[in-house]
C-alpha cells in the first residue's frame, strides 16, 4: 500500500451512511490497484455493506467513481466565494479550478491510478471524459461563464482537457503550496483563453450568416417587386 493509500480516511466506519462508506471504500481500493482489478464482493467487504445494498446503490464500479466526482463537484460548488465576483473570468475560473484541486488532494494516489488505467483502456478514457465534461460545466458555471449552446460543449471539452493536463502536474507536485500546479493551470488557462475565443468566433459564423439570410433574401424580394 502507498504512503498516500495508508493517509486515506477509514472506509468501514459505521458513522458513515453505507453510500458513503461504498464510495470511500471504493477510493480507498482505487488508490491499491487499477480500476479494472477492483472486485464487487471486496467493496461490499471492506464497507462493511451487504451485496444487495450495494447494488442497490451503484449499478457499477463506475457508477461509484462517477458519484465521487458528484460529491467533488458539490464541494467546489459550496466553497464559492463571493469577493471573486468582480474579478476577470480568467481569475474566477483559476479559483475555482484550484479549490477542485484541493478537494481532489485526499485521493490523489486514486488519481492517479485511475488515469493510468485510462491509458491502457479506451473505453474507460471516454467514459472518463464525459464525467470530466460533465463536471467542468459546473466548474464554468461557478465561475459565471455561460455552459449553454455550442459555445458552452466546446469550453466545458475544452476545460475538461486542460484540467486532465493540469492534473498530470499536480500529481508529481509534492509542494504544499502548489506552486507548480497553480503555475501549470495559469498557462493553461492563458493558452485555453486564446484558444476559446478563436473557437468562439468560429462557431458565431453559422448564426450570423443565420441572421444575414432573411436580409438577403428580404433585398432580393424587394428588387424583384422594383422590377
């Protein structure tokens, strides 16, 4: 077991709800093995949870990583601050992707084995990828930037690539303060900046040209009424 496993919080206290014992259990077993190796009956076992509760909660192992990531997200979500308000968007969503990185420090070593296994299992890189866009919609909208239309798939996408990076960093970044993390998500987010207003424009021309057709066609009805 790593050093970051063994700091992982107990997973079979009876205090605990069993959803929650389920879901901490499942982190904790995350952070021993790959995704692919970890057995339903040892969830059920080292929760302290019977079978039929357990499939009463998740339908998969899957189902367990995406209700941690849930219970990420609304931790992020909780920890808003108000005085970011004023602030420049960049500066809004740097806050809030650096409080994402510190709910996500207790389970780094389960990070860290999860990416490994997306590596080697595409399947699993894109269920993991619509978690992560899912989740990066909400990062996007605590940070006041508009999620909806085509503009808002491609930035949450985007988001959802840049942080995947950004965690590569922090994975490796053993500074409390971390200073290189915050180094990496600023560049990233300064490159993800130009990047996303190119895209904007880009994805504008089919509704400007939506706009610019019944002016045409306006025009054209207007000659022939002249004629």
């Amino acid at each position: 077991m790593t050093e970051e496993a063994a700091q992982a919080p107990e997973t079979g206290s009876p205090d605990k709800a069993p959803r929650d014992r389920i879901i901490a259990t499942f982190m904790a077993l995350l952070a021993e093995r790959p995704f692919q190796n970890i057995e339903r009956t040892e969830i059920a076992k080292r929760s302290g949870v019977p079978l039929a509760i357990l499939r009463a909660e998740f339908s998969s192992p899957f189902a367990i990583l995406a209700a941690h990531t849930k219970e990420i997200d609304r931790v992020v979500l909780d920890g808003a601050v108000d005085d970011m308000a004023d602030e420049p968007a960049r500066e809004r969503l740097f806050d809030v992707l650096m409080r994402r990185i510190e709910a996500l420090e207790p389970h780094k070593a389960a990070i860290r084995s999860i990416m490994r296994s997306a590596v080697r299992d595409p399947a699993l890189a894109v269920a993991l990828n619509g978690l992560a866009v899912r989740s990066q919609q909400w990062m996007l909208a605590a940070a006041d930037i508009p999620t909806s239309g085509p503009q808002g798939v491609v930035r949450a996408q985007g988001l959802a690539l840049l942080f995947a990076s950004v965690l590569r960093t922090w994975l490796n970044d053993d500074d409390p303060g971390h200073a290189r993390t915050m180094a990496s998500l600023d560049r990233a987010l300064g490159r993800g900046q130009r990047c996303t207003a190119f895209l904007d424009n880009i994805l504008s021309i089919p509704e400007r040209l939506c706009r610019a057709r019944p002016r045409a066609r306006r025009k054209a009805d207007d000659e022939t009424v002249a004629a």
